[in-house]
C-alpha cells in the first residue's frame, strides 16, 4: 500500500476518532481522541518515519488547544530520556565489542544441547540481556545467532519466539529494559509519587519473569524434541576490550544496586540514576577506553527518544485536558470489585489493547487513567500502575505488540499463525499469573 494512502487512512481515522468521541465526551476530548488516533494509526501503518509521528505532538496539540507548545517540550527533556540515552550509548559499546556473543556463549554452553534445553538458553539469554540493555537491540542480535543453531524449519520459529518473548519477559527485570517502564518512572516522577529504586524493582520483578521463563521455554519446546542441534559450541573467547567493557558494566550495576533504596531498611546512596547510566553511557568515550567515537552516536536510535517525548506528551495531555478522570469514571464501574477482579481486569484491558498498538504508546495514554481510578477509588495507585505497566510488555499475540514481536515476524521464519497461536496462550497465561503475584507479593511491598 503507497504510503500516501497509509497517511489518508490515518487521517480519516483521526476524523472517525472525532466523530465517536464527540458522541460520548466533550468537544476538547474528542479532539484529544482524534490526535491519539491520527498518532496511533501513523505508528502502526509506518505511513511517516517513526520520529517525525513522534515529533507531530509539538505541533498537533498546541494547534488543536489542547496543550501549550512549552508544556509539550518539556517532555522531550523529561530525565528518563537520558537515562535511556546512556543506556543506548552502553548497548552500542557492548555490540562494537562482540561482548553480547561472549555473553551469549556462555549462558547457551550451561544448558544441554537438546531442543528444550536450547530454547532455555536462547529465552533466558535475551531475558538477562534485556534486562540491561533495549530488547529491541537483543531481540535483533540474538535472533541472528538463532537462526544458525539448526536446520530444522519448526526449531528455529521456536527459537525465534524464544528470544522475542525471552526479549519482552526480560525487559521487565529492570527499571531501563523497556521503554514502558521508563515511561512508569517519568510519570511517577511529574505526579510526585515515590519512586521505586533499581534494586527494589528488580526484587519485585525477577521471580515473574523467571516463572514466565521456565512457563514459555517448556510450551515452546513441544513438538520439537527430536530436531537437529547445530553449530552450538561454537567458542567465543573474550578478548582484552571485552574484558574491561564487562568490569565496567559490573561496576555500574553495582552501583545502581548500591544506589537503590529498599524501604525502611535502606536508604541508598542518593545518587541520581539517570546521572548514574548517563554518566557510564559518556564514560564510553572516555580516552584510554575509547569503546565509542562520535561516529558511533549515529547509531543511537533517536527516533525512539523521540517517542519517549511523544509518550509524555500524550500522559500531559491526558491530565491537563481531564480526560483521564472522564475514563476513570467510567471504569469507576468496576471500583466495587474485589481488588483481584479488578486488577484481573486492567491486565486483560492492557495485555489485549496492546496487540494492537504500540506498547509505548498505549502504556502512555493508559497511566494517567488508571492514576486517577486508583486515587478516586483509594486503591494502591503503585500497584495498578506496576501491573498496567508489566501487562504491556506480557503481549505476545501480534508483531505490532512489541518490539521483539515485529523484528521476529521480519526475518521471515515465523508466521502470524504461529505468533497468534503461542502468543494467546502466553497471553493468559500472563494475566493470570501477573494478576496473582500482585495480589500474593506486590500488594505487600509497594
């Protein structure tokens, strides 16, 4: 389809958007819903490049009344984009150097050379990968070393799912694996609510997504059991480079785990994590380390910074615009469930709405939401938005859903079938299992 159709359907989207939102909301809400859907629509059919969708909320909105263009800025500076920039800088440095294969060699050579157990290594490699570095850069190495492990076609879609679903479980282990979390943190931060520490965080989350690991690996395993292994052991032995690249990163892990507050026993060393990852992230110019050059900040995706500023700017619009207590009362509907029921039914809204969005995009537009349910309610507002936020990243239905999604479904091994087919299955599988440990372990700790 040309890309001019692509660009009149999102228009005519946006129109339609106008024209039932005007139906049940305000004149001022239905311009919102028809932004976010002129927004959402042009991410999705890639009608424009992603970072010029993403730069479009700087014009849209003031021009539509809806925010003004200063309040719309700022959320292109909001702090957890240089997070997030250090963190691509790191991400850069690791691939320049090849630490990512010498990583993933050992962690496959801990597992037995069957198919389950290579499923295991390649889930668990972009889990932990991921969990420090963007899943979509893990999802794009990882995949690529995959598809060499064997000959046999349903192996490798198996391994394929592997890493995009181990990509998307691992993201949550930490506070910088996916953009959805970070987005948590940034909205946190502008509504004042106390913040949830590196090492705090990884507590909460690292059990999940080990439980997930272990559900996955085994379901994606059936029917493959007698597949040919190939090109396993293949030796990546770490060079001198390699080697002063991973004592840094452990250092600045430790770091971040020595920084990271756990309530009321510890109080952190009050440093700012975003100076902390940015900080590291320039550290990789540094002469005598010289990882990066100038040259190597080309391959900084910006366009994704960019989003981060898009995202923002759709939670401001959201709260400034009121548009987010309009929706809350009507999810108010449910406020006289019991709170299981309740946090069932958010996971399932978000799991399902994010199929068919971007998980950026949706977690953007859905936080202010369920901040203002939780508060009219007198719910534990961090407990929704943890489990609003964890759900986003628990899609694995459709490419579109997340990032590792899309690039899986690029390489041409995995159809939609299969996708769909898996991808419900860990989709309730996910609800459930998300929705429990919030009530049995979250509940008590946020």
């Amino acid at each position: 389809m040309a890309k001019s159709k692509r660009l009149f359907i999102a228009i005519l989207l946006a129109f339609i958007g106008y024209y039932i939102g005007s139906v049940f909301f305000s004149p001022t809400h239905a311009t919102l819903i028809a932004c976010i859907t002129l927004l959402v629509a042009l991410w999705t059919n890639e009608a424009l490049p992603l970072g010029i969708v993403s730069l479009l909320p700087l014009i849209i909105f003031p021009a539509s009344g809806l925010v003004t263009t200063k309040e719309v800025a700022a959320n292109y500076a909001n702090p957890i984009v240089f997070l997030f920039l250090g963190g691509f800088m790191l991400a850069i440095a690791t691939q320049k150097t090849g630490l990512h294969k010498v990583i993933a060699q050992k962690i496959l050579n801990i597992f037995p050379a069957t198919p389950r157990g290579i499923i295991y290594s390649m889930s668990l490699t972009s889990a932990l990968l991921s969990a420090f570095l963007s899943n979509t850069t893990t999802a794009l190495l990882l995949i690529s070393i995959a598809l060499f492990l064997t000959d046999n076609s349903a192996l490798k879609v198996r391994l394929v799912l592997a890493v995009a679903y181990g990509a998307s479980i691992g993201g949550i282990i930490t506070p910088i694996g996916t953009p959805p979390n970070l987005i948590l943190l940034g909205f946190m931060e502008t509504q004042a609510i106390p913040a949830i520490g590196f090492m705090q965080w990884m507590f909460m989350t690292f059990p999940l997504a080990i439980i997930m690991l272990l559900v996955i690996g085994y379901v994606l395993s059936h029917g493959v059991e007698n597949a040919h292994i190939a090109n396993l052991h293949d030796n990546h032995s770490i060079t001198s480079e390699q080697k002063h690249l991973s004592w840094i990163l452990i250092g600045m892990v430790l770091l971040l785990l020595a920084n990271s507050p756990i309530k009321p026993y510890y109080d952190g060393l009050g440093l700012s994590e975003k100076g902390i990852l940015l900080g590291f992230g320039l550290l990789m110019f540094l002469p005598g380390l010289d990882f990066l050059s100038w040259k190597d900040t080309k391959k900084i995706p910006y366009e994704i910074i960019f989003l981060f500023g898009a995202g923002f700017s759709i939670a401001t619009a959201f709260l400034q615009t009121g548009f987010a207590t309009e929706i809350a009362n009507l999810l108010t509907t449910f406020s006289n469930l019991d709170t299981f029921y309740l946090i069932l039914i958010i996971a399932a809204f978000v799991t399902f709405s994010t199929e068919i969005t971007s998980n950026t995009a949706l977690v953007s537009m859905i936080l202010p939401v369920i901040y203002t349910l939780a508060v009219d309610t007198g719910l534990n507002h961090q407990l929704l938005l943890m489990v609003s936020t964890i759900c986003a990243s628990y899609a694995f239905m459709l490419p579109i859903a997340t990032p590792p999604n899309a690039i899986a479904m690029s390489r041409g091994v995995v159809r939609i079938r299969d996708m769909v087919t898996h991808g419900f299955l860990f989709n309730l599988i996910g609800i459930a299992l998300i929705s429990v440990y919030a009530m049995l372990f979250w509940r008590n700790v946020l």
